[in-house]
C-alpha cells in the first residue's frame, strides 16, 4: 500500500463536513466547478489534485497550504511526521493500522477504557493514560492503541482491532476501519491512465 495514498485518506477521514466546503472553496480557481461539485471527501479531492498533477508524494507544498488555511495543526502535524519519513518508514501492515487508529481515535471517544479492556490494557495502564491526557479522549484512544501494539507486536493487526471494536458493539466505527481499507486498497489499484480517462470521460458533455 502507497504509505502517500495512506496518508491522503488519514487526512480525509478527519476532515469535517466544513472543513471539506472550505477546501472546495480554497480549490475554486485550481479545480473545475464541475469536478468540484462531484467532490464528496476530502480523498475525491485530493485525487483531482493529484491527477492534475498539483499534489505529489514529493510535492506538498499545496496541502500544506490548504491545511494551514483549515487551522488544522493536528493534520499538518500528520503531514510532518511524514514528510519526516515516520510514515514511508512503516512496513504495509503497519500502515493499514496508522489508518485505522486515526478513524478509531476520531470516533471511540468515550467508549475509550471499554475498547482498552477488550485489547488488554490494564487498569494501571488507563489511569496513566487518562492522568497523562486529562482533556483528550482522542489522546487517551491513540495511547491505548499503542500500548495494545507493543504489547501484540507483529500480531497487532486491523481484523484484530475490528474484532475487539464489533465485540464492544462499536460496529459503525469498525465499519469504517474497513470501509476504509477498502477504499485505500481500490484508490491504490487504480492506474493513473485508468484515472486520467474516467476522468475525461466525465468530463464530456
């Protein structure tokens, strides 16, 4: 899996509904009115960009701009981390989890200490999570996560994760940890000739 697809839908899934008008706004004069009106995630975005050649791996200045202007500094942190090479540093398997703890982080949140247990951390292991993040339940998700990871290791996987989600009857948000695999893996399969002409062919009267 292309650690940059990886990224792009991490970036998408944590966009909210305004954020996403604001980004079709920020792209107006970059984007056709009719490819923007078929926008409907931060990834339809993105791959527009991407096909018109104004997003690459190596060239993110444009995101960059586009998430600054969103405020979003948790994403541009995302952004830096990768550009830092954290995220192409990763093995495939550890990146299909790097996408399933953003959604998870993003949709837990009070549910947080009920997953923990179902992944076997330990109530000593919570309260230090919630002592070291007393304000952020989305904190509290991603540091369980990681305790979870270290303590699986190599087992540590996203049927893994969903399983102990579905077992906490969290099935919409384990929905989304394999929706969006899915959409990673079809966003990934896609060849840029096959992109370049569904999107010309869109584009014809």
């Amino acid at each position: 899996m292309d650690p940059f697809l990886v990224l792009l839908h991490s970036l998408s899934g944590s966009l909210s509904g305004n954020d996403l008008m604001e980004l079709k706004f920020l792209c107006r004069e970059r984007v056709s009115k009719r490819k923007l009106e078929r926008v409907q995630s931060g990834l339809d975005l993105f791959t527009v960009l991407l096909e018109q050649n104004d997003l690459e791996r190596g060239r993110t200045g444009l995101l960059r701009e586009l998430l600054a202007s969103l405020r979003r500094h948790d994403l541009l942190q995302r952004l830096d981390d990768f550009e830092a090479g954290t995220a192409t540093a990763a093995p495939p398997g550890e990146a299909d989890l790097q996408v399933a703890f953003d959604i998870v982080c993003d949709n837990v949140g009070r549910d947080w200490k009920r997953l923990a247990r179902e992944l076997k951390v330990s109530e000593a292991k919570m309260d230090g999570i919630e002592e070291k993040y007393p304000r952020s339940l989305s904190e509290r998700v991603r540091e369980s996560l990681k305790v979870w990871k270290n303590a699986e290791k190599k087992n540590a996987s996203v049927a893994g994760l969903v399983k102990a989600l579905r077992t906490c009857r969290l099935n919409l948000v384990a929905d989304l940890v394999e929706e969006a695999q899915e959409s990673v893996s079809k966003s990934e399969d896609m060849s840029p000739v096959l992109r370049d002409s569904t999107v010309s062919s869109s584009e014809t009267p």
